[in-house]
C-alpha cells in the first residue's frame, strides 16, 4: 500500500478525492438509493476530513488507501449527525438542499443516520482498531452534548463551555487523533493533536456563533439567522445577557434588533477575539509537531478560519 505524498494535496483536492470515495461507497442500495443520493450529492467543507489527511501525513508514514478511509468516515458521521440534528431542530434546508427528514420523512431520516454511522464504523474498522476506539469515544461525547442541551440548555458561558466542547470540539479532536493512531505516534502526540483539534473546534464553533448575527449569506454559502430563530444561547447572547445590554425576554425582539445591540455593545468583536485566543492556542500547540508540508498546511488552515468572514 502506497504512502501519503501531500505535496500535492491542497484541501480542494481532498474533498474531491474523498467526496468520490463517499460516492462510491454510497452506490447499489436499492430502495435507499434515492435518500443517499440526496444526501450525498451536494458536499460540505469537509474540514474533518482535511484534518485527518493533515494530521496523518505529519509523519508521511500512514496508507492512503487507509487514511482516506478514515477522512470518509468522519465525513459520514458529522453528514449522519446533521441528519439527525435538522430533525431535532426541524430544520427546513441543509448545504442548500431540502433536508433530508423533510424530502422522504422522518422516519426514513433517522435510520439514514443511523446506516450512515454505521457505513462510518465499517470504514473506521477496515483501517485500524485504534481509530474505533477514539471516534467511539468522541460520539458519545457528541451525542451525550446534544441530550443534556436539548434537556437543559445553557446560559452561563460555564454551561456553554461544556457543550459546546462536548458537541464540536471533542470530534475535530478525534479526527486529528486519529491521524496520530495511523500514523503510529505514541501518547504524547496523540494527545497533542487531540488538543489542536479541540482548539480548532471551539474557535470553529465561536466563529459560526458570530458569523449567525454578522455573516453574509453569500460568502458563508448558507443562510444566518438560525441560531435566532431557534432562540439558542450562543456565545453572542450569553455575552451580552451578561453585560446587560440584553435580558431573558431578548426572544421577543427582531432579528434586526438583536443584531445591531450585538454589533453597536461590541458583542461580537468580543466573542471573535475569543474565537481567534482559541486559534492561538492550537498554533502554539502546532509548534510541538513535525515540522514540514503538512504543518504548514495546517497553520495555513488556522488562518483561513481566522478570516472566514473577518
């Protein structure tokens, strides 16, 4: 089995070669077909993925075949989690497509999701033992998050904290854990890069907090305002909840009116400077890895979620 060479292997070329190897895997399912099709036709960032691909060729030691089976079973298991969470949000559209749960129903979504989780844990089996034990692992955290915020969502940053590190953070963590397991790296890099991908998560997370109330459609590819019309207590609300310049009955007011109390009270100035201390934190943990194409590539990668709509 060959050898990863990443010299060539920009993240455009990754979710390419990794959005084939989905579709591929995804072929001659009967009856099914029709719902995977749906699902699998329109591809997101696939930022887990390129995580794993960076991570794993740090060393330059790890199989393609085998490193791009793991990349398309993390992009399965978020796909799988995004089925499942427009479900719970009753959320209409999805990467600008009619969501799942609404073109074929909800039962029909929900065991998608669940064939979908378990194509990803075939993959994750077919490469290395190591890898199911650490995406196990950062599911249940994931899905653990989902359960106690949907039972009782958070208010205080404490509580915001806490989810959001068990909802994101700790699977981008696997993810570029699971590069060190293929690449046969001991503890200390594996811990290592499960911190890095930790950080990328929480600053991931902070930024689509801040680009809800500030992004623009067009540039972001998705609509915003969502997190309003959900009511969610994201970083913006809690922040400025916290700083009196909103109370509990901020779901009564316009999408409109929360903005500009968000923009004009620096709310989301505030939470974007937390986003990029988090980015810090992975690029001095970047600083503890091999140097060379890969970690230049993953500093290169900081930046661009530095500036995604800065």
């Amino acid at each position: 089995m060959s050898t990863i060479t990443f010299s060539c292997l920009d993240w455009a070329a990754v979710v390419e070669l990794v959005g084939r190897h989905i579709r591929e895997i995804g072929q001659h399912q009967g009856p099914a077909q029709s719902l995977l099709d749906h699902v699998l036709s329109s591809q997101g960032k696939m930022l887990r993925a390129y995580l794993v691909f960076l991570t794993s060729s740090l060393w330059e030691s790890a199989s393609l075949p085998v490193v791009l089976d793991v990349a398309a079973g993390v992009e399965l298991v978020h796909l799988a989690s995004l089925i499942h969470d427009d479900i719970v949000d009753e959320g209409e559209r999805r990467r600008g497509r009619v969501s799942a749960h609404r073109a074929f129903g909800v039962k029909e979504a929900v065991l998608l999701g669940d064939y979908l989780f378990a194509s990803a844990f075939n993959l994750f089996a077919r490469a290395d033992a190591g890898v199911i034990a650490v995406m196990s692992r950062a599911i249940g955290e994931m899905s653990l998050g989902e359960i106690n915020e949907l039972l009782q969502p958070g208010r205080s940053l404490t509580e915001y904290w806490r989810y959001i590190r068990r909802k994101t953070a700790s699977f981008l963590g696997a993810c570029c854990e699971s590069g060190a397991v293929l690449a046969r790296q001991g503890l200390n890099h594996r811990t290592v890069l499960r911190q890095f991908g930790e950080a990328v998560g929480m600053a991931f997370q902070l930024t689509d907090d801040v680009l809800d109330y500030r992004g623009s459609p067009e540039r972001l590819g998705k609509s915003v305002g969502k997190d309003f019309a959900l009511q969610a207590w994201t970083l913006p609300i809690i922040l400025a909840v916290s700083r009196g310049l909103l109370d509990h009955s901020w779901v009564h007011l316009s999408y409109g009116q929360v903005q500009a109390i968000l923009t004009e009270g620096g709310i989301l100035d505030e939470a974007w400077e937390m986003a990029l201390e988090w980015l810090e934190r992975a690029q001095t943990l970047l600083l503890q890895l091999p140097k060379g194409s890969a970690a230049r590539q993953l500093e290169g990668l900081l930046q661009t979620l530095a500036l995604r709509e800065a």
